[in-house]
C-alpha cells in the first residue's frame, strides 16, 4: 500500500473529517492480503482501534 497523501494539522481543531472514499479506502487497505489493521492504522494516523470500529 502506498500512501497517497499527508495530512498536516496546523489549527487547533482536534477532529479530522473523513471522506466516506477516504473511509472506503482505509477499510479496503485493512482487507488486502498481508495488510494488518494495526499498520493501516499507523499509517494513516490513527490509534487502531478507529479502524476496528
């Protein structure tokens, strides 16, 4: 998988908003052969238990 793109967050807004695609592609990274939800995770800056849920 490679990543497409990075986010950096410079205000002081906590919350990121999700793309229902942008959702769709992180689950779909999540379900490749060899992938682990915990590296997707990691990958995209989240703790891994926001890709669990």
């Amino acid at each position: 998988m490679t990543i497409s793109r990075a986010e950096v967050i410079t205000s002081v807004e906590r919350r990121r908003r999700w793309s229902q695609d942008e959702k769709e592609r992180l689950v779909a990274a999540s379900l490749e052969p060899g992938a682990t939800v915990s590296e997707v995770a990691r990958m995209a800056g989240l703790h891994v238990s926001q890709l669990f849920r």
